[in-house]
C-alpha cells in the first residue's frame, strides 16, 4: 500500500471522524508529515509517489528524529511532537490496516525523548494585584482587559481557551462556565462569586447583534 494513499485515509477519514481530533491537531499532524515524506523520499533515494507502508521502518522514521533536532535545530518536545504524528498514523494502520499490524508496532515502540522541563513561572498575588490595577477602566476597553485578566486568573484557563470563550455556556446563576480544551473536550469551572458578578455585568455591557 501506497503510503500517500495512506495519508489520505489517515487525514481525510481517521483522524476527523473516526478520532475527532481537533482542526489544530490536524495542522500540526499536516505540518510534521510536511516535513517527514520528502525526507523519507530523499533519504531513500525514490519519488515520494514510491513511498509504501514498508518503507515506514524505526530506523527512517529516528534519521527523520536525528534529522529534526541536528538539521533543523528542533527542541526534543518538537521531536516529540513530530513522533506522535507518526505514531498516530501508525494506530491507523493497525486499526485499519491489521495486515500491516507489524509495521505499525515497530513505530509505536520507538520511544520519547526525555528532556528536563523548564520550570514555569508564575505571579505573586501581590503582583498580580499590580498587573489588575495596570488596566486603565476610563478606556474604551478596559472593563473588558479587566474582566479578561479576572477570568484567567480565577479559572486557570489558556488564554487560547478564554479567547475562543463560548458566553452562552456561562451559568450566571452558579457562577460556572463550561470551557472547551484540548482534544475538543468541555470542563465546567466554578468561578469566584465576584468573578461571576464580573462576567455577568459585561455580557451585560456587550452591544445587542
């Protein structure tokens, strides 16, 4: 089998509608095989159109590894991040393909690269006190920079998640709010009395479409 065909099936069927990976999960996993099948092509000295499933070995896919991190300057969590794409569509193929079960297990066993994770920083709640009172209310935006910093701070939330914020799903009653996160799934928070109050008054204060 054709690893292009492969690919196809991997992006077009698995991973929307059999995984229901998210649309970012897929750009990333378009990103990494962007990058891997040229190398593979390059790397074995054929078209990329000649690329088949037995071709996908652990010794190609950790010279693509190799590649990553001495070529292109790529941290190890990059390298990590590149592996899962591949091992993702390596399920695929036991899955879908279990005739080529072997091939498939051979990738899932390549390991992880351990790294030492940078500590992350943090505020003080006195200097988060100074970043709130940063926010100049007399602005046009400012009770919304306001109410944004509240938020992230009461729920813990990305700022990627409270940026794509669905307000409908804001219980002003309970002061809870579902928050869609990674891997397209909802957690319900249970906000600060204040922080609700907070939110409340600014939907309140949000022009009627």
């Amino acid at each position: 089998m054709k690893l292009t065909t492969c690919l196809h099936e991997f992006f077009s069927s698995y991973l929307p509608y059999i995984k229901g990976v998210s649309g970012q999960t897929i750009k990333a996993y378009r990103d990494a095989f962007t990058l891997f099948i040229p190398f593979a092509a390059n790397r074995l000295k054929i078209k990329t159109g000649s690329l088949t499933l037995d071709h996908l070995t652990p010794e190609l896919v950790l010279s693509f590894l190799v590649d990553l991190e001495k070529q292109r300057q790529n941290a190890p969590v990059t390298r990590n991040h590149r592996l899962a794409a591949i091992k993702s569509l390596a399920k695929m193929i036991r899955f879908m393909h279990p005739e080529k079960k072997e091939v498939a297990e051979k990738i899932l066993a390549i390991p992880r690269k351990r790294f030492q994770r940078k500590l992350i920083g943090f505020l003080y709640p006195d200097e988060i006190f100074k970043v709130l009172q940063s926010v100049d209310l007399n602005q046009k935006e400012g009770f919304r920079d306001y109410c944004l910093l509240v938020l992230l701070y009461d729920s813990g939330a990305r700022a990627s998640e409270i940026a794509t914020l669905n307000l409908d799903y804001f219980n002003s009653e309970k002061s809870t709010l579902a928050i869609l996160g990674k891997g397209n799934r909802y957690r319900q928070i249970e906000l600060m009395p204040e922080t609700g109050i907070l939110v409340k008054n600014y939907m309140g204060a949000l022009p009627v479409c």
